[in-house]
C-alpha cells in the first residue's frame, strides 16, 4: 500500500506533468509552423504577408511574456498555464474559422501559435522556473536537456504529421484548404490535453517563499546584458523560421508539404540527439563554451544553404545545421536560471524569453520580404549575425558558467 500510494505521488510531480505538456506543445509547434506555410501558399500570400503573420505571432508573443514575468508570482504558476492551455484551444478554433489576412494576423498576435522551430511560448518562462526549483546544480543542464529533447522528438512528430494534408483534401468536401484546417482543430485539442495535464500541478509547482520579493534584484544588469544578447540572436533566427524556409523549399526547388514536412521532422530528430550531447558538452567544457563553439559551424552551414544549386544539397545543409544550430538551447536556459538568486528565476527567464520574443518579431517579416527578392539573402543575413552574437557571448560571458553557482 505504501508503495503504491509513493507511485501515485511519483507519477503526478511538477516535473512529470512539465514534460508532458512540453510535448503536447511541440508536437503542436511543429504541426503549426508547417501548417501555416501551406495555409499562406494556398491563399496566395506573398512571402511579405506569410512573413507578417509569423511576426505578428512573435510580437504578440513578447507581451505575453512580459505579462507573464511581471505577474506570475503574484497570480500563480499554475494559474498562468491554465490560461495559457485555454487560450491554445481558442487559437486552433479561429485559425480554422477564417482566411483573411487581418484576422489571422490579429488571432497570430493574440494566441499561441508558433512560427518557429523552437519554443517561444511565453509560459516557457514558468516551466524553466519550476525545473530549476526541481533540480539541483549537479542535474540542471541534464534535465534541460532532456526537456528539450522531448519537445524536439514531439515537435519532429509534430512537422511530419503537417503532411497528411495531401491525403486529407481527397475526403469528401474538405479540398486543400480544408485539410490545412482539420490541423488547426487538431492544434485546438492539443491544447485541451494541455488543459488536463496542468490542472494535476499541485502547491508544490509554486515558488518557496522567502524573505525576498520576487522579480529581479541584485542580478538585473547580468540578466539584461543576456537580454540584449539573445535578442540579436532571436532577431537573426526570426528571419528564417520554420514557416519561411518551408516557404522558401515550396517555391525554390516546389517540394511538396510530405517531402518538406519529413525534412523538418528530421531536423527535430537530429536537434533531439543535439540536446544530449550538449549535456555532456556543458558539463566538460562549460556553458557558454558549448554555446559559442557549436553555434558558429551552424552558422556557416544555414550561409550554405543560400547558395545550393539543388534542393538536395540545401536539405543536406539543413540537416547537419540540425545537429549543432540548438546545442546552445538546454545550456542557455540553465546559464539564465544559474546566474541569479532562486527568486529571480521566473522574471529572469521571462525577460530573456521576452528579449528573444522582441527580437525575432520583426524577422520573419524582414526575412519574407528578403526571399521574395532574393531567396538567398535571408540565409545569408541570418548566418552573419548570429556569429557576431556568439563572438560577443563569448567575449562577455565566457568565465560566468565557472565562477558561478546555482544559489540552490
């Protein structure tokens, strides 16, 4: 009895339900992100409009977040992922009511859809915080890892399940368009068993109070100088998200959404593997080391991208650019929650979520309207600035991950 009763409160911790609802958003993530490009192609969007709706997500995105970490200690973390889940279902549902560009810029704007390949969810903040309340400075960056991983393998299911539209539009009275929106009521339950899952978080989810306030305090220049960082990597990122290099396979080299919707379920894949080996990575040679020194070959391989005579080539770039490009990801979130006091973790991660939200507003846009001209210059701006953002990583923060602890 005993034991079983030690089963039931095992299979029901903070750190079990975070891992489940991180999949359930991923797979989400990776299914939305597809789904957008074909819904833009087959409305006849320009690369500019695909683009605005994809940061009008990001920007509508950035308040969240900064809603989130100015108020989630005072409103509870429980609470703010419960209305993050709602708020998931409404998305799915006005995505598949309407067409029109304004409106789906507005619901882009307000809900919870994902442009991207990674997790910029404005409730990611609250997650980090109550991993690392979870943790211990010894498994920290392990746990991260494998976090991510399992958003990643989830996101992967996720991009190859966006190709099942060219099966779906055959069924009666559905056609493509139709298709594009049984993936949005899908999105919509998604966030129902997101739902369920968060309303089994218990107290223990919450931050331990102490004698401080929470927010930021003695830590706050450290955590901005981290803000402004990742916020020209995010602005980087921003231009060739998920959704803008699908676009950029349909029209250079006319994959069709099966055959793009795999590559990207590959790239998930190999990022899955990425994560663990980061682990390891991290725990010998140092965060930011990690970062830095696998983050820059990524760089050079998306320039490659640009300049591939053949869609084969691009894919082949792609998916070695999958394998380093989001090794600095579980080392990142560990470095912002490792690097101040235990009552500042949620306003720090939610103020470097929010830099990197703001940053990578404005790219897709930028990186739309780039491919419509020139498909290659998107790529190429991306590759330039992300190495000058890992070079000033490095410069500022490389002896920060050794000299520092986790006030644990």
């Amino acid at each position: 009895m005993q034991g079983a009763r030690c089963h039931e409160r095992r299979s029901i911790t903070p750190r079990d339900v975070l891992f489940g609802t991180k999949a359930l958003r991923a797979f989400g993530d990776g299914m939305m992100s597809i789904a957008l490009a074909q819904y833009a192609d087959r409305l006849g969007f320009s690369g500019f409009e695909a683009g605005l709706v994809a940061s009008s997500a990001l920007v509508g995105t950035s308040v969240t977040t900064a809603l989130v970490g100015r108020y989630v200690e005072r409103l509870g973390r429980r609470r703010m992922l419960w209305w993050g889940a709602l708020l998931t279902i409404a998305t799915g549902v006005a995505y598949a009511l309407s067409s029109d560009l304004a409106v789906l810029a507005v619901v882009a704007f307000a809900g919870t859809v994902n442009p991207t390949s990674g997790d910029v969810s404005a409730f990611l903040p609250i997650e980090q915080a109550i991993l690392a309340q979870e943790t211990t400075a010894t498994n920290r960056v392990g746990t991260f890892a494998r976090f991510n991983v399992v958003g990643s393998l989830a996101g992967a299911a996720g991009a190859l399940a966006s190709g099942a539209t060219p099966a779906l539009e055959h069924l009666p009275a559905l056609g493509a368009l139709g298709a594009i929106r049984v993936l949005f009521v899908a999105y919509s339950l998604l966030g129902l068993a997101t739902l369920v899952l968060t309303l089994r978080l218990g107290p223990t989810a919450e931050l331990v109070r102490g004698e401080r306030r929470p927010g930021l305090g003695p830590n706050r220049r450290r955590v901005f100088t981290l803000s402004g960082l990742f916020a020209t990597d995010a602005f980087a990122g921003g231009m060739i998200v998920q959704s803008i290099i699908a676009l950029f396979l349909f029209r250079k080299f006319d994959l069709d959404p099966a055959v793009t919707g795999a590559i990207f379920f590959g790239t998930s894949v190999l990022g899955a593997v990425s994560f663990l080996i980061s682990a390891r990575l991290a725990t010998r040679f140092g965060l930011v080391n990690t970062m830095v020194f696998t983050h820059l070959p990524s760089n050079a391989l998306l320039i490659g991208v640009a300049f591939a005579p053949g869609a084969a080539l691009a894919v082949a770039f792609l998916m070695a650019r999958a394998m380093l490009s989001q090794m600095d990801v579980p080392a990142r979130q560990a470095l912002v929650v490792s690097v101040v006091d235990p009552e500042e973790r949620a306003a720090a991660a939610a103020y470097t979520g929010l830099s990197r939200s703001v940053g990578s507003s404005v790219g897709p846009s930028i990186g739309g309207a780039l491919l419509g001209s020139a498909a290659s210059a998107p790529f190429i701006m991306a590759g330039v600035l992300k190495s000058a953002y890992d070079l000033a990583l490095l410069a500022l923060f490389r002896n920060v991950s050794t000299a520092e602890r986790p006030r644990d």
